[in-house]
C-alpha cells in the first residue's frame, strides 16, 4: 500500500476527529458537572446546523458572526433545557438518561415539522483544495479544523484560568466541596450545560456548509461523541481529544482495508477492549 | 296525544325513507390507502415524492366527486406512515395499515430491504402492494400482489451504460458506489453486470451504511482505483450529493453518473452547481423537458404550484401507479384485491407514461414490472437538460 495513501487517510479521519472531539467535549463537560448523560447532545448539534442554514443560506450572514450566532443561540437552548428540566434530575443519571431520550425525540420531531424533513445545503464560505504532493485536503476542512483547534483550546485555556472554569473544574470534582468553597453550583451548572449545548452548536455549523443540514443529522456525531469519551474516560477533557484522534484514526486508516460496516463496528470494538482493559477509560478519573 | 305520536312517527319515517332514497349518500363510502415511505432521514425524498405523487391523485379523485366502482362512489382516504428506511419500521408500518387501518391497497414504498419487509405481511393478507423499491427480490412469482412501478436497475443499466459506451468511448474503468443494503447491492450488481458485458472495466464495487456523511475516507480507496466514471448508483439524492462534492474536493475530474438518479434537480441543491455539473441520471424524468407527454406535463406544473419544488420520476410513477390501479378497481367494479388483480394482469391502462406495460416476466419470473421508455439527463450549468431517451430492452420485446 502507497505510504501517500496511508496518510491520505489518517488526515481524512484527524479532519473530522477534530469536529467530533467538540462535540465530545461538550457531553463529558455536561457530564462532568451535572452527573448526566444527555443523549439528546447530538439534537443542539442539530440545532447549530440550521441556525448556519438560517444565517447564512437564509439571511446572507458571514461564517464568523454565524459561528458566535450559533454558540448563543444554542448554548441559551441549552441554559433553558437545564433550567426547565435537568436541573431538577442532577446526579439522578439513570432519570437523567430517559429524560434526555424523551428531549431527543421532542426535539428530532420539531426540527422535521417545522424545517421539513429534506437535506438542506448551505453555501460554502471557501472553495478549493490544497495540494502537498499527492496528499489533497479541501481549504473549507482546513478552515474547520482550524475554527474547532482554536475552539478546543480555548476552551481548555476556559477551565484552566478563567475563575468561572476553575469553579467549574471544582464542581466537577466534588460539588459539595465546592460548594462550601463559595462555589454557586447552581450558576456553575447552568453555565456548564449552555457551554457543552454551544460547543455542539458550534460544531454543527462548522460542519453544515460540508455536510447540508437535516433533522436527524445529531444521530451519528453523538455516536462518536460517547465512543470518544468512553475510549478517552467520562469526565476528562484531555481524555476527549485523545480519544477523538484515536477513532479518526482508526477509522480513516480502516476504511482502507475494510467495508464501511466493519469500520463501525471498529470503534465499538475499540469501546469494549478499553472497557475491559481499562474500565475508567484512557485518562479517566479513577 | 296518540294522534300527535303517529304524526312524529310517520315524519321520522319519511326522514329515514327520503336519506335511503337519496343513492350518492347511500353508497358514498372511504376507501382508505396506505402508504409507507422513507418521510424522514437521507432518503426522505423518495418518501415525500411518493406521498406527494399520492396526495395529487387522490386529490383529483376526490374534487372529481369521488370513484365511481361498481353502484358505490369512494371518497379516497390516504394514510401514510414513515419507515426511516429502515426494515423494522416498514414492517412495523405496514403491520398498522393492514390491521389497525384495515387497508387493502398500499400504494408506495421505497428502498428495497423495507419492501422485502412489507412483502411478508402484503403477501399473506392479500393486499396490493405497489412501490418504487429496486431490489430484485421485490417481484417474485410468490409475490402476486406486489408491483413495481418505476423502471429498476435491471431495466435501466444496460441500456444507459450502452448509451456511455457509445457516445463516451474513452471511458473505461467505471466506479460504483452504493449504500450497504438490497437497493444498494442489487444497484452495483446489475451495473457490474452491465460493465463487464459492455466491456468496461470495474475499477470499484463500493458500499457505504446509510446516513454516512464523511465520504472521504471511502473515496479516497475509490479515487486510487483511477476511475474514468464514477457511478453514484443507488444512493439517495441527499448523499449522492456530498459523494459528488466530496470527490470533486479530492481532486475528482472525470465523468459522474447516478443510475437511480430519480431527481436530478435534487442533486444540484446538495452538491452545488460545480460538482453537480455533468451528472447524467437514465432513472429521471424531466417534467419539463421535450421527452415527456403533455400530460406528464401538467402534472409536473400542479406538483410545482403546490409544492414549490420540481418533481422527480418517483412522484410520476407514484401518481401513474394510482391511477392504473384505480382504473382497474373500476373496470373490475369491485375493490377486492383478486377481482382488481385479475384485471391488472390482463388489461392495458392509458397514463401520464402513454399506454402502459406491465412485463418483466424474463427477469423476476413474473409480470409486475411497469415498462416505459426512459430519458438520460445532464446537468448542464446547474440545469437539467434531456440528452436521449433510450427503450429498456423488455420494453421493446413487448
């Protein structure tokens, strides 16, 4: 096999791995905070999609300002779905856990009645490709990559320095301690949640000018959101990202030797063999 | 007061006497019929075709006073359920068409798993089952009450990939690529078919699961086989779009075609002028081009005007299909499903297609295939335009 191919493909899978790895540091951000696995992460997904559709294939609005549209829009969808709803479920997961199947298919049926059940495009901002030697990457995927790098970091820088992610950090690790810190869990929730909804948001407008928008189009980024954060361990950022790169990885190179259907089911395998090996995940807490 | 009672009693007796001497309220009955589709999903538009096709006709029908079968008129009553594409919903759907909604006539169904689903409770229960679904088990001697009303790959890819060969000789090496189930295997089998017959050379035989978004990964194996062609064959418009916007970002340059390309003004929408650009679609018909009949014609303008949208061939042959089976509950002046069969297989219908063909005899082993002629498009500029009609070779020994 050609070395250029190889390559081809580990910067094929890395592309999307990075998109996917924000979507994932949202969910173990939620999760990390409020106790609560919210399987209806990939409808705010959804939702950033067809905010980008709306701005800009609707309303003529630039990426930049789209993107900021589609965080606040969102993360305030998000703020309103932890005020209403799970706040009153923190720490309960298995409530949690069915409430958010319940919000998953509220908000999948809405998104079908009210913006119709068809893909809809949305216009690239860049076109064109980049050429290293035969190795090819599109300048719209270079520029997503780069939007959710700067994304990611900054998201990290976030919960390092800002004093409302260290209290974040704090609530993470022990909420009641926290708490008697000063902490205002009830704030650091909120905050936590409408950020981890924004990030997804984010995410599915990146991708909505690569992809085209639909109504069921959170399923499979969701998918590879839980199996980053249960290779890369619930609950830890770092862990997120590492995870994220693996299953591009191994999906991009995978796809090489193998059907598209036992490329899926690689990155389940891989779930199970960390499970087995290393219960808490790769950098997860213990 | 005796008095007064026979006068009530001899008023409510000429009430109920003038209401059953009245015939169009006596007979005016519902005939309900189901439908099940992919409404929602990557291959929605198949389902929303579908349901529309239905919706247009069965509006006529209605507005027109009803269908006039045997001494009844029937108001007709449509009820459509979603399958997501996949086999467990359509059979779960149809399961509520023929029991809860007691249907006798499900009239539209897409992709082929779900119909082999559908298959197993239509069959049994002896209730008409027509659909546009391209699995080649879908039309079987045991399936007698099942039809297919649009052209499927085994009609469509011989003389499309002749009409390659002949006006594109420098193509050679041809890739298919299709989703990962009967539509998508049966697709790439009767391409491959067709190639190896022409003399092209398969340069890939590629699958994909439904709902897959990142084409990269698999078009880069694809693109390193150095295809002349690529087929985007069975896939829905919707996916068949980002192949085509992907291939073109890794740098693809050769000629696309998209076998079961129903809707070519679909594929603009998703892959964009550019990628889109020289696409060629044998499956479709183009409401608005010079090939098709007046009728077809107004059709497609009625579509438009309460749509918004240009219709595909699978709202053609949903209508078509409609009123080929309502012509024949008509001239079997009855609704059961063997009295309407009997007719089915005998008669010859006029429709939107022209006088209409039911054959396929040489192929599935039974006559339940609708044969019409077919139109190869090109978009050309972000516009679709006709560049030949071609004659299935089962139409033309018919």
């Amino acid at each position: 096999m050609p070395i250029e191919l190889l390559i081809q493909a580990l910067l094929n899978g890395f592309g999307l791995a990075v998109v996917y790895i924000l979507v994932a540091l949202g969910l173990t951000l939620i999760f990390s905070i409020l106790e609560i696995i919210n399987f209806a992460h990939g409808e705010f997904y959804m939702l950033g999609g067809y905010v980008a559709y709306y701005a800009v294939a609707v309303g003529g609005l630039n990426y930049p300002a789209t993107l900021a549209l589609a965080a606040l829009v969102v993360g305030a969808t998000g703020i309103a779905a932890e005020r209403l709803v799970f706040r009153r479920l923190r720490g309960k997961t298995l409530n949690a856990f069915i409430v958010s199947l319940g919000l998953l298919w509220v908000l999948q049926a809405s998104a079908q009645l009210g913006f119709g059940v068809l893909d809809k495009p949305v216009p690239s901002a860049v076109s064109g490709i980049v050429r290293l030697g035969s190795l090819v990457v599109s300048r719209e995927r270079l520029v997503v990559i780069a939007a959710a790098a700067i994304l990611i970091a900054g998201l990290y820088a976030f919960l390092k320095f800002a004093p409302m992610g260290q209290a974040m950090r704090a609530a993470a690790q022990d909420a009641d301690a926290a708490a008697l810190q000063g902490v205002d869990i009830e704030q650091v929730s909120m905050l936590g949640f409408g950020i981890g909804c924004g990030l997804a948001g984010v995410a599915g407008a990146l991708l909505a000018p690569i992809f085209a928008v639909s109504p069921t189009m959170g399923a499979l980024p969701v998918v590879k959101a839980f199996i980053i954060i249960i290779v890369g361990g619930m609950g830890s950022l770092p862990g997120a990202v590492i995870g994220g790169l693996l299953l591009g990885a191994v999906e991009g190179v995978g796809t090489l030797f193998m059907s598209s259907a036992a490329v899926n089911v690689l990155g389940f395998l891989m779930v199970i063999a960390v499970l087995l090996a290393r219960p808490r995940g790769l950098l997860g807490a213990g | 007061m005796n008095r007064q009672r026979r006068h009530v009693g001899l008023v409510v007796l000429a009430i109920v006497a003038a209401l059953a001497a009245c015939p169009a309220t006596a007979a005016e009955r519902v005939l309900t019929v189901g439908l099940i589709g992919p409404l929602s999903g990557g291959a929605a538009s198949y389902g929303v075709e579908l349901q529309r096709g239905a919706e247009i006709k069965v509006d006529e029908i209605n507005k027109g006073g009803g269908l006039k079968i045997g001494g009844d008129v029937y108001k007709i009553k449509l009820v459509a359920y979603d399958h997501k594409a996949q086999a467990a919903e359509a059979a779960t759907a149809t399961n509520k068409l023929v029991f809860q909604d007691k249907v006798k006539y499900i009239m539209g169904n897409a992709v082929g798993a779900t119909c082999n689903a559908a298959q197993t409770i239509t069959e049994p229960n002896k209730v008409m089952f027509s659909f546009v679904c391209w699995g080649t088990s879908n039309l079987a001697p045991e399936k007698p009450y099942s039809f297919r009303s649009m052209l499927s790959q085994w009609e469509l890819t011989e003389p499309f990939y002749r009409w390659v060969k002949d006006t594109h000789p420098k193509i050679k090496r041809v890739a298919a690529i299709s989703p990962n189930d009967t539509s998508g295997k049966d697709t790439n089998t009767a391409i491959v078919k067709a190639l190896k017959t022409l003399g092209f050379e398969v340069a890939a035989d590629e699958y994909y699961e439904r709902g897959t978004k990142d084409f990269y990964p698999l078009l880069t194996k694809v693109l390193a086989q150095k295809p002349d062609m690529l087929d985007v064959a069975a896939a829905p418009a919707g996916e068949a779009g980002l192949i085509l916007k992907q291939a073109m970002e890794l740098g693809f340059k050769g000629a696309k075609g998209w076998t079961a390309g129903t809707n070519p003004f679909t594929i603009i929408g998703v892959a964009g002028p550019e990628a889109s650009e020289g696409v060629w679609s044998p499956a479709n018909i183009n409401v608005k081009g010079d090939h098709v009949s007046a009728a077809v014609k107004k059709f497609g303008e009625t579509y438009e005007k309460q749509y918004g949208e240009v219709p595909g061939v699978i709202a053609v042959a949903n209508y078509a299909a409609f009123d080929v089976f309502t012509q024949a509950m008509q001239r079997a002046g009855s609704v059961e499903t063997d009295k309407v069969l009997e007719v089915l297989t005998k008669d010859r219908f006029e429709t939107v297609w022209g006088p209409l063909l039911i054959g396929g005899k040489e192929t599935y082993g039974i006559d339940r295939q609708f044969l019409y002629p077919l139109v190869i498009s090109e978009v050309r500029g972000g516009k679709v335009v006709d560049v030949a009609q071609v004659v299935p070779a089962a139409l033309k020994k018919k």
